[in-house]
C-alpha cells in the first residue's frame, strides 16, 4: 500500500483538484500513521 514518489504525486494532485474546485466528493485516505503522520503534520497541522 505505502508507494513513493507515484503515489506522493498522484496525492497531492487529488489535493490540488479538490482545493480549486475542480473535483467534489473525492475520497482522500491515506494508510500507515507510522508512514505519513509527519507528511500530514508538515501539510495539514494535523497531530
């Protein structure tokens, strides 16, 4: 499930899509806390 820099990519353009509007109702999940809790923290100041 964890992938790199594809995935990371293929994340922040979901992001980037629902940010301008672009898209509606997408589901954005991400996997492993271990893996990304200090991505999240950096991007949405999630602790």
């Amino acid at each position: 499930m964890i992938g790199g820099r594809g995935t990371m990519d293929e994340l922040f353009e979901a992001l980037t899509l629902i940010q301008t509007g672009k898209i509606k109702e997408f589901p954005v999940i991400v996997m492993g806390t271990a893996y990304s809790q200090s991505m999240m923290q950096a991007i949405f100041s999630v602790r």
